[in-house]
C-alpha cells in the first residue's frame, strides 16, 4: 500500500528509471550489440569465425590456459579470502581492524601498480633473483615471470580483496554464538565449524565465487603483464588479433564467446543464489 | 479550522482483492473517529485513501462539502503522523518542523516562532537542534505530530502512531493526544490494532473487517452493545453461549443450552428469534458471579471447575469448564472469602440482561 | 568468542597474517626502488636519489597524463552519479519485477569484461569521430562507473522508509520537491560512496583506454603502461610510490571520520 504511486510519482519515478535505461542502451548497449553483430559478418556472413573455435589448436590453447588460470586463481583466492576474512572477524581489538585495513589498501591500489610491483620483484633481474643469487642459492636467474606462475601470482594478488570483501560481509550476518553453541553441545572446533560456520558461509563463498571467475575470464592488465607474450588469455589474446593482425572477425568471436560464457555461467548460478544478493543491490 | 470528512461507496481493488468493499462513513467535524481492525482488515488503505496516496477504484471523498477524490495529497492540506514516524533523518528536529512552512514559504521570522510554539505545544522546547535518531522513541512520536499540526491541517490522521511505544509511554501520549484534540478541535482520524487504545481514546469507533464497516459508535456503546460476534470478540472480552430458543416475546428470550435453561432480557441488535431458532448469546466475563454455593435467586446459573487463574493486579481472570462449555471470569482480587483457585468446584451466575443476543459473523 | 582459540583458529590467523604480507609485500619494495640512483629498476645500493621524482616534475607528460586522469575521472564520475542515482532511486521506489530487470541491466558493464565493451566502444566511438576525445572516454567510463553508483545508492536506500515520501507529500510537496528535497538527500551517502567508486574506476581504468585514445586524451594509467612496456622506466616506481602514499592517505582520513562519526553519535543520547 505504501508502494501504491499517484499520477505524478507515477511520472517522476518511470523517468528516473528509462532515462538513464535509454542513455545506456544508445552508449552501451548498441556498442556490445556492434561487436556480437561484427562476430557472425566480417569477414563474411555467417558462423565461420565460430568454427575457429574447434579448428584453430592456437584459439584452444588459449581457452584452456585461459580456463585452467581462472580455476586455480579462483580457488586460491577464495580459500586464503576466506582464511583472511575470518582472521579480520574473529581477530579481537586492532589486529581484526589491521588485516581489514590492508585487504582494504590493496583493493583500492591500482592494478597496474600491483602489476608493476610484482614485476620488480619477479623479473629475471628483479629482486628476489638478484638477493637469491647474492645469497648463492641459485646461479642462473629463477623464471618467474612470463609464464603461468607469475600470471596466477599476479592474479591471486589481485583477487584476494574480492574474494574477502564479500566474505567478510557475508561472515558478519552469521550470528557469533552459534559456534560457541555447537561447541557447548559437545562439538570439536573442526566438527563445529564444517556442520555450522561452513554451510552458513556458503552463501558468501558462492557470491565470491561468482566475482572472483566471472573478473578473472576477463583479466588483461596483470596476464599481459606478467604473462609476457608467453602466457596468453583470452583478452590479451583478443587484443592481438585487433591491434596487430586487424583480425575483427575473431577478435569479436572471441570476446561475444566471452561475453556468452559469462552470461551463461550468471544465468545458471541465478538457479542457486539471487544474483541481486550477489551484486549487492538487495 | 476543522472539515467534516464523508466517504461514499468507497472500493478499492488490487487485482481480485477487494481492500475495502463499498465503505460509506461521515465523519463530523472535530470529532475523534478511531478506524479499529485487525491487520489486513482494510482500516489502513481506508487512511490511505483519505490521505490521498491510494486512489480509490470507485467512490468518492468528501471534505466539508468539496469532492477531493483527485486532489494530489500535497494539496489535501492534511497532517498525518506515519507508522515509524517518517521523519526526516537529514534534518534536525526544527528543520522537520518547518518542512511545511518553507513549502508554504512563510517568512523566516514567523517559522522560528512558529516552530518554537510548537515544540512548547508537545514539551520538547529544548529539542530543536537534535537529529531525529537522536531522540527516543516518544519524543519522535511527539516530533512527528507537531510536525502533522505545525500548518494548521484541516484533518490529522494517525497511522498506528502509538503502536511501537511501550505501555506506560503509551498511556501518558494517549492522554496528550486527547488533550490536544480537545484544545484544537481538529477533527482526528486515528487507525489502530488496538482495541484499548480505541476505546479510550476515541468519540467514536470504526470497526473494519475484510474490508467492510462492521459497527460503528461510541465506545460504550459497541462494547455493551456488540451487534456480532466479531465485534464482541475483538472489542475487550467475551464469553460466548450457543443454545436453541425456547419462547421468545419481544426482548425477552428463554433459551437452552448445555441442558441449562437460561433467559435472556432488554434490548439486543441481534437477529429476530422464533422458538427452534439457534441462538448466539455474548456475556462480558465482570458480568459474571462466581460463588461455592449454588445461588437460589439466580436467574441464569451454571455449575463450573475453575481451569485456570491469573492474576492481573486489581483482578483475577478465571477460566472455568462448563457445561455451556469453555468460559471466562473477571473478579476482583479483593473480594472478600477465599481466592478462586484451580480446581474448585463453583457456580456462576448472571443478570438476564447482563448478556446480548450477537449476529453469528464467524 | 568465549572459548580459547582452537588450533585450527591459530591456523587460519597464520594463514591470513601470510596473506597480509603476501599483499603488502611488493608494494613495500617499490618506495626503495623509487629511491635508486641507477637508470634501470634496481634496489638503492647504499645511496639514495630522488631523480625519479625530479622526472616526474619536469617530464611534462607525466603532468599532463595526471591532468587528463583528473578531468575523464571527474566528468565519469558526475555522469556515472547521475546515472546511477536515477536508476537506484526508480527502483527503490517502485519495486516491480520491471525495475529489477531495469536494475540488472544496468549493472551488465560491472560483469562484461573490459576487452569485450572496449571493442564495441571503439567501433562506434570511430563513427561518430569521438576516439581520442575526451568527451569518448568520459562516456565510456561513465557506463563503466554507472553500475557501482547503483549499487551503492541502493544499498544507502534499503534502509529508507518509503513513507517519507509520502511523509514529505503529507506536508505539501509535490512529487518532485518530495524526491528533491528528502529522498535525494536520504541518498547522499550512497551517492558519496559510488562517486569514490567510479572515480577509483576510471583513473585506474587501462583496457578501454588503450583502445579508445592515443595522442591527444593521455590518461597516467596509460603512461605507466607505456612506462613499464618501455624497459621499465623506473619512473614508474616513483608514481606507484606516490599513488601508493595516496591511497594510504585516503584511507586514514576515511577511518578519521567514520571513527569521529562514532564518537558523535555515541555521545548523543538516543
């Protein structure tokens, strides 16, 4: 009843809702519809760019490598999140604040200068080769970049706030005497944790989850960076086939396959979990 | 400045629902008309209605002569107090205040004293600077009716406005509120759950249910004079006696039940009875007398087992088995002779025309 | 918790401790390399030099790179404010399967990858002359931006009674003063948070950048990009410690105030 709207709410609300609806559709929606469109006419009408999908061995090497990233550095981040989130909750007085404060700091650094970071200290003559090979542990430099180590380093560094972030806010809508109690009922730490804390969390590893996968398939500043030209991933990859071979035809294949994929994995996850909860708009 | 108010054939529907199915209802000018119903009864989308946020399917509003059915709220000039208050988070307490003065643009001078009148008026004259949560809850409840009052509205209507408060605040703003009803004279239309507040607040009561006016009167009146099942029910407490008529002449009523004869006397609302008819019979539970002995001159009197007592202060409430069935008992805690206690085996009895014959509405 | 830490709680605090310094690690090394006399990236070896500071004075692209970040983040960061803050206040009060889909929509640049919006930007930005203009890229972030702003707006509105609306209506606003003059204000908070999102948002935003200008629009992100991708100019080091120091900045001020907030509202009775 307090939802019912007069003619003029009427009015006032349906504008705020469609202008800036229409605006978006002209400024971006039309845009990522132009590339869905280029992925089935250039160079010529029809799915051939689709067929590179199954016959190109490059385009599947990128997909697996792509994939097998975004798995490992999806599942790292979410368990050191989750470590890191329950550490800054049930961490008593400055030291929970502390770890907060520093997933905090690092998640509002720009990437670029995280990806920077990592390359001082990780290039062949960066930091932690130079003072290994001082230390005589090592005669040849350590390759540490380049390659899927330093991508998922970088990466994992990167994710890790947007792991703990949603955890954290997930964690502190479980009530805190529920563990105590399953404990007071004569439940080991172990027990108590995997019967009660784990699927009362589980709302929250989902949503993480969710965020971590979905921004990781597109990642293309730290991959590019710390994957050199050897370890390649899809947007990197799409990058190339614009900037350096004019190739639109599979670069917009590639990225409306991307922009499905996502979507896909969204619309099924939507089966599990409000992905309004996910987003955090309810 | 105080407006009648006159709702004619008012529906409203949402979808196949009907909120309120066809509700006329004057409301005379000064008056305090409290709409009494239990949750979903429609009593708050009648408010609405009248407030203008819900537009009537068919029917009309009429205000002291003037059809405002498509009048947009702002122009009602109509004070209301919300549930929860709605007051503004983002301004302090004078800024709430002088909300409907600016809008009226009233010079800067008149709102200070304005605003300083009024927060004198409901004894909060220190107040003006705070912020709303800043403030408990009767003194936002307060904040919010001086803000429905500060312009001078034609009408104050009250969302379940005491509701959220605790029972001795409640008291102490229900006599404010009539206090301040009595000095300005504006009429006030107050919705509530609450069937106490309603009878001691209220000239008038509007009993609502499933959308429709059931009763309608003094508070007196309706409680002694219940005219259904419902009302009886939902105003105060009642003991319910279902029988078959044995004669009837005019107001007085023989009638049986549980294998009891009883009489019934003086004037009822209920339905027209012949002999064979059933009978609903409603009898407020302080009507009833409890005694250990059976009481010769009786008029109507009943063997029971005390089931439960509870007491309540200045009472005790007693649940008694009966043959009539399951029934209730107020007496007072000081009444000379021993307790009731659970257990005991007693007799009731009551006037013939303690009890009224009720509409079966259930 | 009133029990004594389990072992497996000893644990997790490690594992998370771990974690700290595995994120706060490479950003203490940039300070010292920002610190090195040498021309290439290296540790100071005894002596410091503030050289690469001095670059970045007199390097007037890196001045001019900062200007241009400041001026896209700041007309994005208006647009995505106005955008979003519609949109959050539509559906916060009319609440309908409709307005949720609507909702949803616009949170879609949140969830397509950079790359995949970059392309589309480009080819339509090309027809309509606006690569390498600021206006382009302002628009472009915007849409990017848009989704946080919503977010955040939506979240400041969940907890505001819909009466107040109404409230304000009681009292003799019309429709538009009513949203004017209470709910916006209601919204504030939220407004405050998004815009700090979308302006973190497009200065730090690369991926549509590099697609969308060249000479003339020049944002930092793209001249650290082009700093690292040119042997590693240790300039860069010099940025990333200031940017660093910054964020550090804006982060304590923000505690300063949430922390005096509280003392505020504790010290008044409720």
């Amino acid at each position: 009843m307090t939802g019912d709207m007069d003619g003029q709410t009427r009015r006032v609300y349906w504008v705020l809702l469609f202008a800036p609806l229409v605006l978006l559709a002209a400024l971006y929606l039309f845009p990522l519809s132009r590339v869905l469109w280029l992925s089935v006419t250039v160079p010529s009408p029809g799915f051939g760019n689709f067929e590179q999908l199954v016959s190109s061995s490059a385009i599947q090497r990128v997909l697996w490598t792509t994939l097998r990233i975004c798995v490992l550095t999806t599942a790292l981040a979410l368990l050191i999140g989750y470590a890191v989130a329950y550490a800054a909750l049930h961490l008593r007085g400055w030291r929970g604040e502390a770890l907060l404060f520093f997933v905090l700091l690092s998640f509002w650094l720009s990437v670029l200068i995280r990806a920077f970071a990592w390359l001082t200290l990780l290039q062949s003559r960066g930091i932690v080769n130079t003072w290994l090979m001082g230390a005589g542990l090592i005669d040849q430099p350590l390759t540490l970049i380049r390659n899927e180590f330093g991508v998922v380093l970088g990466m994992v560094h990167y994710m890790i706030p947007y792991a703990a972030l949603p955890l954290y806010a997930n964690m502190k809508g479980i009530d805190p005497r529920l563990v105590p109690a399953a404990r007071g009922l004569g439940a080991g730490p172990v027990h108590a944790f995997l019967k009660v804390y784990l699927p009362m969390s589980t709302p929250g590893l989902i949503s993480a989850g969710i965020l971590t996968f979905i921004f990781s398939l597109g990642f293309y500043v730290t991959p590019a960076l710390l994957g050199g030209g050897r370890t390649i991933m899809i947007s990197e990859y799409i990058a190339v086939q614009i900037n350096d071979t004019l190739n639109w035809g599979v670069g917009s294949m590639l990225a409306t396959t991307l922009l499905l994929s996502i979507f896909a994995i969204l619309a099924a996850m939507s089966l599990f979990v409000d992905l309004r909860r996910v987003f955090g708009v309810r | 400045m105080s407006e009648s108010i006159r709702l004619d054939h008012l529906t409203k529907r949402y979808g196949g629902h009907l909120a309120t199915d066809d509700v006329s209802l004057e409301i005379p000018a000064g008056r305090f008309v409290t709409l009494l119903g239990p949750s979903g009864s429609g009593k708050t989308t009648l408010l609405m209605m009248i407030a203008g946020f819900v537009r009537p399917t068919t029917g009309r509003i009429v205000v002291s002569g003037r059809d405002i059915t498509d009048d947009p709220p702002e122009r009602r000039e109509f004070g209301m107090v919300f549930q929860g208050y709605a007051l503004f988070p983002h301004l302090t307490v004078a800024e709430n205040l002088a909300f409907p003065l600016k809008l009226r643009k009233m010079p800067r001078a008149r709102i200070e004293q304005e605003v300083r009148r009024m927060l004198d008026t409901v004894h909060l004259p220190q107040l003006g600077g705070r912020y709303p949560r800043e403030l408990s809850g009767g003194q936002q409840q307060r904040v919010a009716l001086a803000r429905a009052l500060i312009f001078n509205p034609k009408v104050l209507l009250l969302d379940e406005s005491l509701s959220a408060l605790d029972k001795n605040l409640r008291a102490g703003l229900q006599e404010e509120l009539r206090d301040l009803h009595a000095r300005l004279g504006t009429t006030f239309v107050f919705v509530t759950h609450d069937q106490e507040e309603a009878l001691s607040m209220s000239d008038e009561i509007v009993i609502v249910n499933h959308g429709r006016i059931v009763q309608s009167g003094a508070p007196r009146a309706l409680y002694d004079r219940p005219r259904t099942r419902f009302v009886a029910d939902f105003l105060g407490r009642a003991n319910f006696v279902e029988g078959i008529v044995t004669a009837s002449a005019g107001t007085a009523i023989s009638y049986e039940a549980g294998g009891i004869p009883l009489r019934q006397a003086g004037p009822s609302d209920g339905p027209p009875v012949r002999p064979g008819d059933a009978i609903l019979v409603g009898l407020r539970p302080e009507k009833l007398r409890l005694a250990r002995d059976e009481p010769g001159g009786a008029t109507n009197r009943t063997p029971a087992e005390i089931a439960l007592v509870t007491f309540e202060g200045a009472d005790h409430h007693v649940r008694l088995t009966t043959p009539l069935g399951p029934m209730q008992a107020v007496v007072p805690s000081d009444a000379a002779g021993p307790q009731p206690t659970r257990g005991d085996k007693v007799w009731l009895s009551w006037d013939a025309d303690a009890s009224v014959v009720l509409h079966d509405d259930r | 918790m009133d029990l004594a830490p389990s072992r497996p709680f000893r644990v997790t605090v490690f594992v998370a401790w771990m974690a700290i310094l595995f994120l706060t690690l490479p950003f203490a090394v940039v300070l010292p390399v920002s610190l090195t006399p040498q021309r290439y990236l290296s540790l100071p070896d005894g002596e410091l030099s503030l050289r690469h500071y001095q670059t970045l004075l007199e390097d007037r692209t890196w001045i001019l790179s900062l200007r241009d970040s400041a001026v896209v983040a700041a007309g994005s960061t208006l647009l995505s404010v106005v955008l979003g803050t519609m949109t959050a206040l539509a559906c916060w009060r009319i609440s309908s399967r409709l307005s949720e889909g609507v909702r949803m929509i616009m949170l879609a640049p949140m969830m397509v990858p950079s790359i995949v919006h970059a392309l589309g930007f480009y080819r339509v930005w090309a027809q309509f002359g606006l690569l390498d203009t600021y206006l382009g890229l302002i628009l472009a972030h915007a849409m990017k931006g848009t989704p946080y702003v919503v977010i955040s707006v939506s979240a400041a509105l969940a907890n505001v009674d819909l009466r107040l609306e109404q409230a304000a209506r009681s009292l003799g606003a019309t429709a538009p003063q009513a949203l004017w003059k209470v709910i916006i204000p209601a919204a504030r908070p939220g407004m405050l948070a998004g815009s700090v999102f979308a302006f973190a948002l497009s200065w730090d935003e690369l991926v549509v950048t590099l697609f969308l200008t060249s000479r003339n629009v020049y944002t930092l992100p793209r001249k650290i990009w082009d700093g690292i991708q040119d042997n590693i100019n240790p300039a860069v080091a010099a940025v990333a410690t200031l940017l660093i120091a910054l964020t550090i900045a804006a982060m304590l001020v923000r505690i300063v105030i949430a922390r005096r907030q509280a003392r505020l509202a504790a010290a008044s009775p409720s």
